[in-house]
C-alpha cells in the first residue's frame, strides 16, 4: 500500500478506522486496496472510500462486476468461481485462486500437469485434489495465459 498511496492519506484512513469503524479488534481484519488517488475498505459486495470521507460513501456495489461477461467478444468467467472447482476467496490465501474447498494454489496443480503428471495422479501430491478439480486448474491456467494484457502495460514491464 505504501508503494501506491501516500503516507498523508495511509494516516487519514488509519485515523478513520479509529475512530468510525471500531467493532473490529485488530487492522488486519481490514482489506484495504487502493487505486492511487484513494484508499477503500473492501468488504463484501462494497468499497467505501475512506480516504475522502464523505459520509464513508458505497464508492461501488461489486456484485455485478464479479458475475460473469463479455467484452470484445471473449468471455470473462465469474471472478469469484472461474471454474467449477476452482475459486477465490478474499479470505483463503489474499485472494488467489485455489482448488475448491482446499488452500491450494490453481497454478501449483496446473504447472504439475503442465509438467506431464497424469490428472489421476495429482493426488499424489495434493491429496485433497482429484483429477477433475485439476483438469479444471489447467483450464483456467490456459485461460489466464491466453490473456494479453493491454499494450500500455507491456510497455511499462518492458521498462
């Protein structure tokens, strides 16, 4: 967070939490995220702007956002069940997509099969896997590797 917003406005959101949002024990159990110009609390199916104050204002409702759709013509899957057996939960591993119902990583299970281990054997490594759960990792592992990030995006990893 420090990277992307300043310390001024970290303090103004830490003052606000303090003294608006006190039913919480401990700032972890916050999930703050930021877009540069601000700093929101992400919670369930809302960000509210904590850095501007207004009344702590719904900046956005996100459950339209999650739901499947298309744009340009490609198909963008549910971002919170991309697949039948993988998901992702803000709460299980900050996010990152994960084998349905387990702690483990889509990308883990996908690079094995990537590396010639059988479906049917994945579960030798993770046994909480079966094979159509890992079937359904590398699917969405070549989904996400099909993607073409924006060119101006390339650019500045380019450097």
């Amino acid at each position: 967070m420090r990277n992307d917003a300043s310390l001024q406005k970290i303090r103004r959101v830490l003052d606000t939490l303090r003294e608006d949002l006190q039913e919480r024990e401990h700032l972890s159990a916050y999930r703050l995220v930021t877009d540069g110009s601000t700093i929101y609390l992400a919670e369930q199916g809302q960000a509210t702007d904590l850095v501007h104050r207004k009344a702590n204002i719904v900046i956005h409702e996100l459950v339209e956002v999650l739901r499947p759709f298309y744009r340009d013509g490609r198909y963008i899957p549910d971002l919170l069940q991309p697949r039948e057996h993988v998901t992702v939960d803000p709460n299980v591993r900050g996010g990152m997509p994960v084998i349905e119902g387990t702690r483990v990583p889509y990308g883990e299970v996908a690079s094995l099969l990537r590396d010639g281990v059988p479906a049917e054997r994945i579960a030798d490594f993770y046994p909480s896997v079966s094979a159509v759960a890992a079937r359904d990792a590398a699917d969405f592992a070549d989904y996400v590797d099909s993607y073409e990030p924006p060119r101006e995006w390339r650019q500045a990893a380019a450097g």
